[in-house]
C-alpha cells in the first residue's frame, strides 16, 4: 500500500505542480528567458514564445483566461488521482484512465504541434511528460495486481 501511494503522490505531485505553473505563464517565460543563451534554439523559442504572450496579454488579456482553465484542470485532475491513492484495489480504474491519459498526450502532441507551430524538439519533450507519467502508473498498476492476489 505504501509503495503504490508514493507512486500516485508522484502523479499527483506532478499535475499539481503543471496545474499552479501554468497561472503565471508570462512572469515564468521572462524568467527562463533571462535564464536562456539568447542565441541558442531554446533561447530563440523562449523569446518568441514570450514577445507572442507579452503582445497578446496586452491586445487581448482575455486569452489568458484559458490558461487559467488549464491550470485549473490540472488541478481537478489531480484530485481524481487521490481516489487510488486512499484505496488502489477499488479505484484501479482511475489509473488506466491515466495510462490511457498519458499515451494520447502522445498523438495530440504529435498531430497538433505542428498546425501550431511548435518545434520539433518541443514536442518531443511534451511526449516526454506522458511516457514518464507512465511510469508510476506501471508501477502502481503491477503493484495493485499483487495487493488484488493477496485477498483472494
């Protein structure tokens, strides 16, 4: 029990933290971008990214709003985690919805990043939140199965 807990706090430790970073997106890109070799990729991204945030907060402060429901779904998400972390055998199923979760970030990044025009890289490093959520979820998933044959 207390292993499959320390694997879904991971999980939920991680939507928590996405959901809170993603209210203060400007502030944070001005940070990384001061934090950036202005001349790499990364710096360069980093710096269109925020020029494009920084013009459309100030042209149209309501697209932030949307953000702010991302966050905030996040937020919610993550709180559907603490059903298997109270009791993993009953709420096993909360955990697949989170593999299969973690798998689609795949596609969508995939597929929309492009028509977005997200960098190559960048979306690769998106894939890379949904294979490593995959992990903790493996684990507490194995490690239900066992609990499960314990009770029989």
């Amino acid at each position: 029990m207390k292993r499959v807990r320390w694997v879904v706090g991971i999980v939920i430790f991680g939507l928590v933290v996405s959901g809170v970073t993603a209210f203060p997106l400007l502030h944070e890109l001005r940070i990384l971008e001061g934090m950036c070799d202005q001349d790499s990729e990364l710096g360069k991204w980093i710096h269109r990214v925020t020029i494009g945030l920084e013009d459309t907060y100030a042209a149209y402060p309501f697209i932030g709003y949307g953000t702010d429901w991302l966050a905030f779904g996040h937020l919610v998400i993550a709180m559907f985690f603490v059903l298997p972390w109270r009791d993993p055998v009953r709420y096993e199923g909360v955990l697949w919805v989170g593999v299969w979760a973690s798998l689609l970030v795949i596609p969508l990044a995939l597929i929309c990043g492009p028509i977005r025009g997200i960098p190559f890289g960048w979306r690769l490093i998106d894939c890379s939140f949904g294979l490593l959520c995959l992990i903790p979820l493996g684990l507490a998933l194995k490690w239900i199965g066992g609990m499960r044959e314990l009770t029989r």
